[in-house]
C-alpha cells in the first residue's frame, strides 16, 4: 500500500447535521433546543451544580467537622468470660483468638477486660489488659505475658 493509495473510511465522510437551516431541514425553527429559555440562548449554558437557583447540594451539605488521626490504633474488646471457651491450660494470643471466632481481624490490638468470671487456667499474650482482668486471671491460677504494640 503507498500512501496515495490511502481512503479515509466510510465513517470518516459522514457530514456534520446542520441545525437551524429553515424549516425544511427537519431541523429548523428551534433547532432542537426547545422553546425560549436559558438553554435554547447562545452562550446559554451553566456551571456545574447548578440547580436553577434552588441551593445546590454541596452548600446543603455540613462541613466536615474534626478529622481522623492516622497514628490511632484500633482496639479489640474482649472479656474474661469470652475465654472460657478455651480449654483448661490453652495459650491464648491473637491467632487462637481469631480461630475461635473471638474476633474479627488478627492484625489489630486486642485488650481483655474484666467482666464475668474465669473459670479455666489460661496463659495469654495479649496487647493489653485491665488491672480486673489480671487479678481475675491470676485467681484462676493463669498467667498474663504483654505483648508489645506494633
């Protein structure tokens, strides 16, 4: 092929409709822009989110108040009754929590609060816990090891 053989395709020759060129062009008398009005003006057009004088939705809206601080750490409730569903002597960290259904993600801080009563001897490795849940653990004759925050 050389290049004054080239055609431009079928597509490419397709003519541009010509509005408002007298009633008999099917496109006449309003050219498809509909009766009077700021639309059918040239020039006529209007910036986004507006809503024809009605306040527009973003002034509507509140502004945002406060903010999110991304140094936060999330943490995990768990109380001291949640464990008795552990056997007698089981070691308890965030996996074996996460496997019994305890919580949701395993990956995030877990703290053990003091309510309800321990009836099983349990050595856990936990974030964080409650000075009730300590003394609640160490009556039941278990152990508690800190686990340093990452």
């Amino acid at each position: 092929m050389q290049i004054h053989e080239l055609k431009p395709s079928k597509a490419h020759n397709k003519k541009a409709k010509r509005i408002g060129r007298g009633n008999g062009s099917k496109r006449g008398n309003f050219s498809c822009k509909g009766m009077k009005g700021q639309t059918a003006r040239t020039g006529g057009k209007r910036r986004p989110g507006f809503e024809g004088g009605q306040t527009p939705l973003l002034r509507r809206l509140p502004k945002l108040k406060g903010f999110n601080n991304i140094n936060s750490s999330k943490v995990i409730a768990i109380n001291v009754k949640d464990l008795n569903v552990f056997d007698d002597g089981a070691e308890i960290n965030k996996k074996s929590l996460f496997e019994k259904g305890l919580i949701k993600k395993d990956n995030l801080n877990v703290k053990i609060l003091g309510k309800g009563t321990l009836t099983k001897k349990l050595k856990i490795q936990i974030n964080q816990i409650s000075e009730g849940a300590k003394s609640k653990i160490k009556k039941s004759g278990g152990e508690f090891a800190p686990l340093k925050n990452k």
